[in-house]
C-alpha cells in the first residue's frame, strides 16, 4: 500500500497545485495558512493572517483557531515558501493513511487482500479526495493521526498511542471533542456488565477514560486560547443553528439537550440534501458500522453539528469537515465486519489483551472484496472531485485548465512588484501571501457591529496601492470594488486582458497591457422571437436567421451578455430578399443596469454577508440603427452594420433587432462584438 500511498500523494499534488497556479484556491482557506506561516516563518507576525480582520483584528490565525501542528510546518515554509508547499504536504499526508488502514485492518482481520481493500477503498473515497481538492487544513492531519492512535491502542503500544493522540489533538481546538467520542467508544465497547470491576481495572479502561478527559480539556482550553487572541470573537451570532435556538457554536451542547423540538426541526430542514450525505458518508464502507451500533457513536459529534444546522457546506463532501469523521467510518467498518449473519469466527488471544481478531471464511473474504471493490469504484465515479459528476459535492470547481485566460490573470500578477500591498478578489490572493500588507475583497467574513460590507472595503482601499480583480471569474468582486468612489478619485488603470483588471494608486499613463475583449454570436445564441434558422450558402458559417413579411413584428433579442465598462463596437451582419425605399430593420444596444447589494447587512449588529446582484427594473437603450433598402448596395451578399457604445455601467447587455419590415424578407448571419477602449472606472446608469 506504500506505492498506492504515493500514487495517490503524486496526483493529488499536482491536481491541487494545478488548481493553484489556475487561480482555483482561495483566500479561505488557503491563504490564511500561507500568510501566516509566512509572517511566522519570516519574523513578521505570529501567525498574522489579514482575510479574517474585520472579524479578528489580531490577525493570528490562533484567534480563530488552535492549531499547534502548524508549528511543524514553519521550518518547511521557512524553506519553501510557498501555497503549493502546503498543498503537496497535505496530500502526502492523507495518502499516507492508506498503509496505516492496513496495518489496522490487519490488526483485527488477517487477511492481506481484505486489508489492502480496505486501504484501497480509502484511497478512492471522494469524501477524502475532496477534504484535499478544497485548500488546506489543519485538520487533514487529523486522518493519519487517528489512523496511528487506533493501531496503536490495538496494539496496546502505548507510548505510540498517547503519541498519535497528542498529534491528533494538535490539529485543531475542536478534534477534542473527536477524540471525546472515540474515547467513550473505546470505555463502552470494553463494558461487561457481569465483571464491573474487572473492566474497570483493565489498563485499556484508563487509558480510553483519560482520552476522554483529553478531549474535553484540549476543546475547553483551546476555545479559551482563541478567545485570549480574539476576545470579540466570543460575541459572534448566526444562524446555523436557528432551528435549534442557538445563536452560536457554543450554545448548541446546551440546546440538543434543552430543545429536543429544535433537534427535530434542525433535522428536517433541507433533508433531502442530508439523506444524500449520509448516503455518501456511509456507503462506501458499505454502512458496515451500522452491523456494531455503537461505532456510530465516533462520528456523531460532527454528524449531529452537521445535520441540525442549516450550512450546507457542514452536509455536503468536497471540503475540510470530513475528516471529523473518515478515521470512524472506516474503525467502525473493520469492527462491523465481525456482524454479518453467518459471519466469521472470533479468535481471542490467549493472553486476553488484545480485542478479539476475526477468521473470515474464503468464501465470505471473496463477496467482500467484490462488494467494497464495486461500492468503491461507484461512488468515486459518481461523486470524486476529480471527475465531472460531483453529485452532493461543495462547488469549488473541476480539475485545472490551463487557458487563455489563466495566462492573462499572471500577466497582470507580474505587473505587481514585490512586497506592493494589494487587494485582490478571493482566488487570486493566495498569489500574494508573501507579504503582510495582502487583503481580500471581505465577501467571506464575518462584519462587526457597527461595521458594514463597504466601510470595510473602503478601509482596506485606503492602505493599498494596487488593486487586482478578474470580472470573469467572479463578477460580484469586481463589480463591488470597481463601484467604490475611491477607485475612480485615487487609482489609474494598468492592465486590462480578458476581464482581468489592475489598478495602481495615483497611476495615470497608458495601460502597460491591453488585451480587447471579442465574441461572436451566431443565430443560435440569439433569442429568436419571430421568424426561423435556415441554412444559407452565402453565411461563411452555412446558417442565418430568416424573416418573412408573414412572421410579425419581432426577429431576434438577447444574447443577454454581462460586459464591464469600455468602448464598443457591435456589428450586425444583415441581409434582405428584395430591395424597397422604406426601412426594413433597426437594431440597437439595450442595457439592464445591475448593482451588487451586500445581502445580510444589518445596521449596528454583527452579520455575514454575501453579495447578491440586484438587475435594475428597467431597459436602457444606449445607440440604435436605422436601416432603410439603400442602406443594402448587394443583394446577394450580406451587409456590415456597425454601431459604437460605450459600456459604463455594469449589467446584462442585448444587441436586438428593435424594428423589422413585413415588405421583404430580412436575414441576420450574425453578431460580432469588439472592444476598442477600456475604461479605468465606472459609473452606473440610471432608469431615468
């Protein structure tokens, strides 16, 4: 299992070190990590981090969680600075769990084919595959770890066991409430009611009770470390919870006890989406832990924050929160084995140590392989991140593409020298984590009372001198940024390439790079409102929109295109049947403005928000074209008809036909449009 361990490291190294360089990874949660193992590394901050500020104004990464196993990673960074870094050491080490499955598997069933399964089922999880495909976490560590902690305690190797403990409890403030459950697994699972006081001088007892006090101390004091470096954060409200009454993380133990409706509510909201988790969680382990009731018990801490909540990241595979729960799926795998009807034979050690290991039957070894082999392969294909399904993942996109566009995105990234401080949209920040005066626009964090969505972009505005955001990979970003006063009072445009767009600070020269924006439409990306497609020999694409004198009124609408601000020109390639003195067409560029509206703001109270666009109740007609027959000097050709517009407001632009004869036929081959200037600011339209 070391080569399938390897295998598994490589691929997914260059799969999410390819969504790196393809501008796939994000701020949150990949650059808070970068950053502040940056700042450590190079003597600059504890930790600093600045995407969670607004929220966390010490800017560790310790006040917003307790993660000691960073530590390990300064010296690694120290050499090799760099986000990708963080990605390769995170695939490594959930591939190295595969090896440790083994050995544990191997522990309980001695049978090399079953083990090797078992690690390989692992290996094909998609649940796992998306804790790497999303950033890095700490918390990824906690797989492996857990893996080493339950081979060691089968083993009954203790100073390995309170070694993998310690490292697993490392990763995060709450794996301590993990390792509560799986310690209270271990305390209940060695119960014998007719031999209290034998169980209770058993050495395993202790030491699964002292896991538990672990637990529970390393969660208490970790969430105190957190409030030490964020004391505000302890005021956060939110509505995960709602359903139960609980405004926070911190008030759910009490309300799953005190509000057994609120549980049942929490359940039920978006129950279908749950259905499908649990559904992906269980089923490639092949719901074996439900054949051992109890081994449930390890993962229900998360299973049960998950479900009574309304997050739908919390019930969905494809990001960091399974690892609360893989180590326990696949533990309480290996021991449900032993609870199949005709099931194997049980053989206890002679010295009573050791839990007892399972003789499985030829036969019995044969359908399980078959079975985890088969249930393996089918949810890898149905819900692996690296392949195009993805049913029940969290969105974050596919494999990487190098394009066009992600050439362009780096040539300006280049443009910014070293050290600048900038402001760049959520996936392109990770690039500047090298530095401490880096921000992101704040559309993930949580605002303050008394701070909104736009003071904060503002503040932020005022301690940069460039800004760099790419309209084409999220609209909303750079539609918020660009729309500030500031942007237009204080910075100049430096580049702009296929959406891509680089402000300086008191910059007022020519673009250093200017790349236009080009498309063409052709009948089939038009709205056709009257008339029909026809195949025409004297289109160069072999098809045209035809109008008769008999199909009303209207021809074509659409194509409903977002464009940002510049010079344009549309051209409109027309034909029509038979000459006449009258007009037989008018074509036009019609907007419908859009702004972006930060949604859950909430005056003097402490809120999320996330930007939402907000299409303003009208049309504007920006130039129009009116065509008359001797505006057509060849009959048996098509005609050019250009039109210039400039785009100075953000929202949905249509090129339609405004005005069609019913004297002749009229033929449209198509549409193209072409940029001929940027312009460094916006300003947005009105409906009067």
């Amino acid at each position: 299992m070391f080569l399938g361990s390897l295998i598994y490291g490589l691929i997914f190294s260059v799969a999410t070190v390819g969504r790196y360089y393809t501008f796939h990874t994000f701020a949150w949660d990949l650059d808070v990590y970068s950053q502040g193992l940056f700042t450590t590394a190079h003597a600059n901050g504890f930790f600093l981090s600045t995407p969670d500020q607004p929220n966390n104004p010490g800017g560790s990464l310790f006040g917003v969680h307790f993660a000691p196993v960073l530590f390990l990673l300064v010296p690694l960074y120290w050499l090799v600075p760099s986000p990708a870094t963080l990605l390769v050491v995170q695939s490594f080490a959930l591939g190295s769990g595969a090896p440790i499955l083994f050995r544990l598997v191997r522990s309980r069933l001695p049978s090399d084919r079953v083990a090797a399964a078992f690690a390989l089922a692992y290996l094909l999880n998609p649940a796992l595959q998306g804790v790497n495909w999303f950033d890095f976490h700490p918390e990824a560590f906690l797989v492996p770890f857990v893996f080493v902690a339950m081979y060691a305690w089968e083993r009954r190797s203790w100073r390995w066991f309170w070694l993998a403990i310690g490292a697993s409890l490392s990763t995060l403030e709450m794996s301590g409430v993990a390792l509560l459950a799986l310690g209270l697994f271990w305390v209940l699972d060695g119960f014998r009611p007719r031999d209290v006081r034998s169980w209770l001088r058993q050495e395993h007892t202790k030491h699964a009770a002292l896991v538990c006090v672990a637990g529970t101390a390393w969660t208490l004091v970790g969430i105190q470390v957190i409030f030490a470096f964020n004391p505000g954060l302890a005021a956060e409200r939110h509505s995960t919870w709602q359903p139960l009454g609980a405004s926070s993380i911190y008030q759910l133990p009490e309300q799953l006890v005190l509000n057994p409706l609120g549980v049942l509510n929490g359940l039920a909201s978006e129950w279908p989406f749950k259905l499908l988790y649990l559904f992906l969680i269980f089923g490639p382990v092949l719901f074996l832990p439900f054949r051992r009731p109890l081994t449930v018990l390890m993962p229900a801490p998360w299973m049960v924050l998950a479900l009574t909540g309304t997050r739908r990241s919390f019930y969905t595979i494809g990001n960091q929160y399974p690892s609360f729960v893989l180590p326990f799926l696949f533990y309480g795998a290996i021991l449900g084995l032993a609870r199949f009807p005709r099931g194997p034979r049980e053989v206890r050690p002679p010295n009573g140590t050791k839990d007892a290991r399972i003789v499985i039957a030829p036969a019995q070894e044969k359908r399980s392989l078959l079975i985890l082999g088969a249930a393996a392969v089918a949810f890898l294909v149905l819900s692996s991140p690296l392949l195009p399904v993805r049913a029940g993942t969290f969105d974050i996109g596919g494999p990487p593409v190098f394009d066009a566009h992600v050439s362009a995105v780096w040539q300006a990234v280049n443009l910014v020298p070293p050290g600048a401080s900038i402001l760049a949209q959520n996936n392109l920040f990770p690039t500047f984590s090298d530095r401490t005066q880096s921000y992101v626009v704040p559309v993930g964090t949580y605002f303050r009372p008394g701070t909104t969505f736009n003071s904060t972009l503002d503040s932020l505005l005022a301690r940069v001198d460039y800004v760099l955001v790419d309209a084409q990979a999220s609209v909303g970003e750079a539609e918020s940024v660009l729309n500030r006063p500031t942007i237009r009072s204080d910075f100049g445009l430096v580049a702009w390439i296929d959406g891509v767009i680089l402000l300086r600070r008191g910059f007022t020269g020519a673009p250093a790079v200017y790349r236009p924006f080009s498309a063409f439409f052709d009948p089939r990306d038009l709205a056709l409102l009257g008339g029909s497609i026809i195949n025409d020999p004297r289109s160069i694409r072999g098809e045209a929109l035809h109008h008769l004198p008999t199909d009303g009124p209207a021809f074509w609408g659409g194509p409903d295109l977002y464009l940002w601000p510049g010079d344009y020109l549309v051209s409109f390639r027309l034909g029509i049947g038979g000459w006449t003195p009258e007009a037989v067409a008018s074509v036009g560029v019609v907007v419908q403005p859009r702004v972006m509206v930060a949604v859950g703001e909430v005056q003097g109270q402490g809120h999320f928000v996330f930007m939402s666009p907000e299409i303003v109740a009208c049309n504007r007609t920006l130039a129009s074209l009116n065509l008359t027959g001797s505006d057509f000097n060849n009959l048996s050709a098509y005609s050019n008809f250009t039109l210039p517009f400039r785009a100075d407001a953000f929202g949905v632009y249509r090129f339609p036909n405004l005005f069609v004869t019913n004297r002749t036929e009229v033929f449209l081959e198509g549409i193209t449009l072409t940029q001929t200037a940027p312009l460094g600011f916006h300003q947005p339209l009105g409906c009067l």
